[in-house]
C-alpha cells in the first residue's frame, strides 16, 4: 500500500513529512537521525505491584525518579526521553494433541472462552535521543547512555529494540515499534537503503473531525486522540488503575531535559505568573521553591513534557467509546485530564513517535511528573513461552482478577530468557481449606502438563483422583486398615539400592517403643534379609521368611517385634507386607500410578511410616527410568513427619529438577506441614505456591510462607466458592481464577469423590474397564442423581412430580451429547 495522509480540514503532507527525519540503523541498537540525533530504545516489563509492599514500590519510585534526575543533570537540554505505555489485545489461539479423549476434550473445551474471550497486555518501552556536534563522540555518548538505562532499569527487565538478521536480511525492532505506533499493524520492517522515515509507513490515515482511520493491506482499525492538559500531584503508580480497562490505548509522554540553568530559569518565570495570582497560589509557589532546591542539589531535573493518547476501536463507534471510557477512568481515579484533539489530532497523533518536533499543549514538568506517570506497573502474566518443558509453551491460561491472561507454569524461569530444556525447579505447593476446589485445580492443570507425556506418582486421600488416573488407563490402589495391600517389598529386584532399602525398612518394622534397634539387632536384619534374598525362588520371598534368621527370645525381642508383620505369627499388620510375591501389579513399571493412603494419614499408626518409606522408594524406582516424573502428594504433611520420607522428599526438592522429577505437594492442613523441620526448605525450594482461600486464616501462619501483608489482606477477602486463588512464583504474584463453569461432565473427573467412586466400580463392573466406554455412562448417571436431588428438593419426594422434569432433562443432555458430537465430526472432516 502507498503509505499517505487524508483529512476533512484540507490537504495535509504526507505521512512521512510527518515523523522525524530517522535515518537509519548505524549499530545494532543505535539509530540516526538526519538532524543530528541518536537514538536507543528499551522495552521494559512493569513490576507486579499488586503484592508488592508500599515500601518497596516507594523505593522503586525513587530510584526511577532518581535516574530520570540524574541523566537530566548529566546531558542537559542535549536529551529527550519517550515513555510510551502500549494496552494492546492478545490472543490465545493454542491447541494442544493428547492421547487421551478425555484430556483432548477437556482441554479444548476449557480453551473455548480464551479462544473467545478479549485479554489485554500491557507494554512499555522508553526511547532515549541525544542531540550530539562531533558524530563519534555523539555514538560512544548515546551508547553509555543506553548502558547506564539498562543498569539503572534492571527492576524492570529491560531489553534493547536491536537490528537482526532473517533470511540473511536485516530488519530493525525500533523501525517495528515505531510503525506498529502509527499503521495500527505489529509487522516486522526491514532495512534497506531507503531512509527509516520513508520506509516504515505502511498505511493509510484519515483524520476526521474526532476520529482517524487507520487503513492497511489486511485491517482497519479506528482511533481516537487526546491531549493531556490537567497533572495531578506527584506520586507512584498514578495509571495504575487504566492497567485492567477494556480498552486498545497508547499514552505517550515526552521530556525533554533543560539544563539546571534553564530550569531555574523556566521555574522562577512559573512564580512570577503564579505570584500574580496571590495567595491562591501561594502552595504551588512554594512547591517550585522547592523545586529549586533540589535542582540546585541535581535531586531533580525539569524539562520540557507533554502527554498524547490515542484510543483504539474495531469500529467508529467501539473508539470513540472505548476513548471517553479511558478518558473518563483517567480523570476520575488517576487525576490527569485529557481533551480531544480535533483539527491538531495529526500532530497528537504523531507526537507518538520519538523525536517528534511538534508536540501539543507542552508544559514544565519535572523528572519526578514522569516518573509518577511512568511508573512501570503491572498485573503478573506468567511465562507464555521458552518454558523448560516440552516445546516451551505454558502448561495452561488462567485468567486473572484483573482480567489479564496468565500463563500458568509448574517450573519458574526468567521471562526474558529461552530455557527450554534445561533442568529448573518445578516443584509447586498448593494449600487451601476444605471444598475449595484444591483437587480440580491440581488436576486440570496436570491434564494440560500431560501433553508432555511425563510419568505421573500419586497419594490420594479421600479418593480424589481415582477417577483421574483410571481414565488415564494406570494404575490405582487404595489401601485400608486390616486389609492386605499386596505388598512384598522383600519380592523387589536384588540390587544394592533395593537390599539396602529392605534393612532400612525392616528397620522400621522392628524398632522398639523408644523407636530404636541395636546394633545386634540390626546385624541380626540384616542377616534376615540377605537370607531371604539369596532365595531362587521369588515366591519364597515372604516377611515371613524372616524369622527364621532371628533368634527367638521372647519377651520384647526383635522377633516378636517382626512377628506383628508375620504371617508365620499370626501378627496383627501382616496384611502390609507378608503378602505373596506378584500379588500385586509392578507399579514401576506403570507410567501413571496414584495410591489412596488415606487412613494412614493418622499420628501414632504404626503402618504409616513403613507404607509410606515403601511407596516413596517405588516412585524412585519409577524415576530410574528417566524422563520427566511428576509427583502428586495429597496431605503431604504425613509423610514428612517421618525421617526416611522426610529424607526422601528433601532429596528430590534439592536435586529432582537434575532427574526430571519435581513434586506437587497439597494440604488443607498447612499449619502441619509447616511445623515440620523441612519446612524452610520446602518454602525456599518451591518454584510455585498456590493458596486457595482459608476464610479462617491468621497472617502468623501464612507469614511463614513469605507471603506478604498486601497479599493477605486480598487473600483473606476470598470467599470459598469465589475459585479464586493467589499464585507466587519467583518475584511475582497473581490472583487468578480457574472457571470450570459449564464443565460439569468433565469436573466428575477433575473433582472425585467417595460416591462418584463407587458408582465407577459399579459401572466398569457392568461395561469393563475400556474409559472411553465407562466414563460416558458414569458422567450420565452422576447428572441424573444430581438432577434428581435437584428436582426432590424443590419438588418433594412425589416422582409423578419431579420424574418427567429428569425425563426431559435426560433428553435434553442426549440432544446436545449428539449435537457436540456432529459438530465434531464435521470439524474432523
């Protein structure tokens, strides 16, 4: 397209005649200008200040107060800045391929509403353009300018807008950020040999009396332009609340830096005028007294600053709309007045553009006004890409409070970093009350992680995730008290690490009542269990078996200790481990495996600390076969009151990541976790904590997870059935949500429980145990019982009543099962 300029007062330049006279890249960061200026650009990350403490942000609004002040005094009137503040819509088109049904319709329909849905992200990017008279001192000037930004602005992860080559040609990201400002369009803008204001036009403007259009070869968008004429008063964070509007917006400020001389000179013109006033003004005066001061000190540089915005809409009237919307927010919650630019909108317009010559309703401001404007605020949006696992992709969106997309990750790393593929921590802790959803939460975001096709370990209580792993086709045990598990831990492989593992665990089996062994004791273990492993015959290999190696002393001796494990001794607990070899299914050898060890989680059980030593050391057997391992630990707080396990799971929070294993560590009961002498390191190792709300909770508790006051008091305000929760990673936070309304087929395997159970049992009993067959049948039947009890209640117990309602409702689900299932088979086809 011929790019070019139109409006309804006349005939106007083009639109290169327009912009500054940008020549050309002279180094990868650094571009010219035909006037004698250089120019670097910066893309900047907003911190998450939602969490943050008022402390902290002051501070960090003094440091960037400070570095505007300081190149300000340093470069004098030979400096101009551009702070451009872009709100732009993204979208999120992933799809992801499972092997399961289950998982690729689930995720697809969980996907739907952010395929459809409208989220914003917010941008920032700070140019900086030196005036220079000897062109090489000029360039080494503007690159330690550059240099000294990206030091002073590490809080904010700043990255140069640099040339690079494609295709063996090269293309400049300044030339990019400065077309997508005025062609409405993010494309990428090679270098060629014409000059840079010529070549990044690229569409079609028309100014009308209030509203521009922007046309392209493949779009067309319309705008809307203010002017900033009333600042409020100094202070962080002023835009923050125009951070969550519904709205495409960019608001561009310019300074332009005046020496302390002309500073001084400007301000004691702006008393005189305000002096003329009388004591109307007497507060601002002093103001600029002060202002003085601290020029005098070089605390504070003044320049020369103007504020544009420009609003953007799909159609005329979504602009103008979405215009007064931010025009209004503006006003009423930031105190900055905007006023629309009319027959000046071309210069408003253009005035985007660092280095622009013309700039609108120019006032004296100070380098503090900017940074009160230019704060660097955001919301936390998570890591969309370059993640370790897999192709880099986020395990999952969430959507925040403030209505931003967030890019949920098990494995924290920098955003501006590519690390895929390398070894960094995963681990996660998830903590939240009773029937707060914990469980759907953990495994919706475990369906979406197992895309990259980890093995999965699991301890279940209450029976939560049986109907989850059965659709995934592996293995599900759930023990109970007084009935044989199937384990025969002395039937596992002889190796080194199994044998010793075995003295470890008989160990625990024949401990006294102050929990020790002596050291005859342990020889005589050891002897027993080297005996029964040097048995040919594996179905020999028995608890039982272990007495004969260990003198029978009566009393409270070793052998009556082991003879509550034995068979042989008609002992009370042989049903844990004095069960037949291959009894029971070789676990490590399943990829997803999940126990239900519910009624061991209890003080003062004697089999819950051999159970759990045994099943922690299956899930190191499973992960000695390599590959990415996921660990689901319900009510973890159990298995770290014991040293071995405790032992265990402080292993793998310190090295896991080096095996490809990290762990998902639930509790409803924090306090207990936390109380355990690894809890320090299960804080500091922990890459991401998810806590849902605790309407009962105390700050005392929470403190020791390292959660701020300012989060607790949001954390607090959670409701139990808002499905809202706070994520911490790293440096960052977020209160997001997961809506799984409307997916109600899907959360009777998101969200087990004991009846829904049962009714599975009952179903594979009658179909078999294919989940393609059973899971249909099983999500039918839970409706109908929900519907009936829906129905009972508002209708009484009179079936003649309430029983054509559920008929009609049944029919109704079949209909629409058959409607998604057509639409589907179209799709395919």
């Amino acid at each position: 397209m011929q790019a070019r300029l139109t409006s309804d007062f006349g005939k106007v330049p083009p639109i290169e005649a327009w912009l500054p006279r940008i020549e050309m890249p002279i180094t990868s960061r650094v571009t010219h200008f035909e006037d004698g200026r250089m120019m670097v650009c910066c893309k900047l990350t907003g911190i998450p200040f939602e969490s943050a403490s008022d402390t902290l942000l002051t501070s960090l609004f003094d440091n960037l107060s400070g570095f505007y002040a300081g190149i300000g005094r340093d470069y004098g009137n030979r400096l101009s800045m551009w702070a451009t503040f872009k709100r732009r819509k993204v979208s999120f088109n992933q799809t992801y391929q499972f092997q399961s049904s289950f998982l690729q319709d689930f995720t697809r329909k969980y996907l739907e509403r952010f395929h459809n849905g409208n989220y914003f992200e917010n941008t920032f990017y700070l140019s900086l353009i030196l005036k220079y008279d000897d062109f090489d001192d000029g360039l080494k000037a503007i690159e330690q300018l550059g240099d000294e930004a990206v030091k002073s602005l590490r809080d904010y992860d700043p990255e140069y807008l640099e040339t690079y080559q494609r295709n063996r040609l090269p293309f400049s990201t300044p030339y990019r950020f400065i077309g997508e400002l005025i062609n409405g369009t993010d494309l990428a803008v090679p270098v060629t040999a014409a000059l840079g204001y010529e070549q990044i036009p690229d569409s079609w403007l028309h100014f009308g009396y209030d509203l521009l259009v922007i046309r392209t070869d493949t779009a067309e968008k319309f705008a809307t332009c203010y002017d900033l004429k009333d600042f409020p008063k100094s202070g962080w964070g002023q835009l923050n609340p125009l951070l969550t509007l519904d709205a495409e917006f960019t608001i561009t400020q310019s300074f332009g830096c005046l020496t302390a001389a002309g500073a001084d000179k400007a301000i004691a013109g702006q008393i005189n005028k305000l002096e003329s006033v009388g004591d109307k003004a007497r507060h601002q005066i002093n103001e600029l007294k002060d202002a003085q001061a601290l020029v005098s000190a070089g605390e504070l540089a003044f320049g020369m600053y103007h504020g544009a915005m420009v609003v953007y809409g799909e159609t005329a009237k979504e602009a103008v709309e979405r215009g007064e919307l931010v025009k209004v927010r503006s006003k009423g919650e930031c105190g900055f007045g905007w006023v629309r630019a009319t027959a000046s909108a071309p210069y408003t317009y253009f005035s985007q553009v660092p280095g622009a010559k013309i700039l609108p309703r120019p006032m004296l401001k100070s380098s503090r006004n900017l940074a009160s404007a230019f704060t660097l605020h955001d919301y936390s949006a998570g890591k969309s890409k370059g993640n370790p696992i897999g192709d880099g992709s986020a395990v999952m969106p969430l959507q925040t409070v403030s209505k931003k997309l967030f890019n949920f990750n098990y494995h924290a790393s920098r955003d501006d970093e590519n690390n895929i593929g390398e070894k960094v921590a995963g681990h996660t802790v998830i903590h939240g009350a009773t029937s707060v959803g914990k469980t759907s939460i953990q495994l919706a975001a475990a369906s979406f992680f197992l895309r990259f096709e980890p093995m999965v370990f699991g301890l279940d209580y209450g029976r939560g995730m049986e109907i989850f792993f059965r659709i995934l086709r592996g293995t599900y045990l759930a023990f109970q008290r007084g009935v044989s598990t199937g384990i025969a831990p002395l039937a596992l492989p002889d190796t080194d690490y199994n044998r010793q593992f075995l003295y470890d665990l008989v160990n625990i089996c024949g401990r006294d009542a102050d929990g020790k062994l002596t050291a005859e004791e342990k020889g005589q273990i050891k002897e027993g269990v080297d005996t029964v492993l040097a048995l040919e015959d594996v179905s020999q290999r028995t608890f039982s078996r272990l007495l004969e190696s260990i003198p029978d002393r009566g009393g409270d001796s070793l052998y009556t200790r082991l003879g509550q494990w034995c068979h042989a001794e008609n002992g009370p607990l042989a049903w844990m481990f004095d069960n037949p070899p291959k009894a029971l299914v070789d676990v490590t050898k399943e990829r997803y495996v999940c126990f239900d060890v519910t009624e061991f989680l209890v003080d003062s059980y004697a089999p819950s600390e051999p159970l759990f030593a045994y099943l922690f050391h299956l899930k190191a057997l499973m992960q000695q076969r390599g590959g990415l391992m996921m660990s689901i630990i319900e009510e973890y707080w159990a298995p770290i009151k014991f040293k071995r396990t405790r032992d265990e799971m402080a292993k793998v929070l310190s090295a896991g990541r080096k095996e490809g294993e990290f762990m998902v560590l639930v509790s409803q009961q924090p306090e207990q976790a936390m109380a355990s002498e690894i809890w320090p390191q299960i804080r500091s190792q922990t890459a991401t904590k998810i806590y849902l709300p605790d309407p009962e909770a105390e700050y005392s508790s929470y403190e020791r997870t390292n959660m701020t006051p300012k989060e607790f008091a949001e954390f607090k305000r959670l409701s139990k059935t808002s499905r809202t929760f706070l994520i911490k990673q790293s440096n960052q936070s977020a209160f997001a949500t997961m809506d799984l309304y409307g997916l109600q087929d899907e959360l009777v395997v998101l969200s087990g429980n004991k009846e829904n159970v049962l009714l599975m049992h009952q179903i594979i009993a009658e179909v078999g145990d294919d989940p393609d067959v059973w899971l249909p049948i099983l999500q039918d039947r839970v409706f109908e019982n929900n519907t009936r009890k829906k129905l009972m209640a508002e209708c009484g117990n009179d079936e003649s009543i309430w029983g054509p309602q559920l008929e009609a409702a049944m029919q109704a689900r079949r209909e629409r099962r058959q409607s998604a299932n057509d639409a589907m088979h179209r799709q395919v086809a």
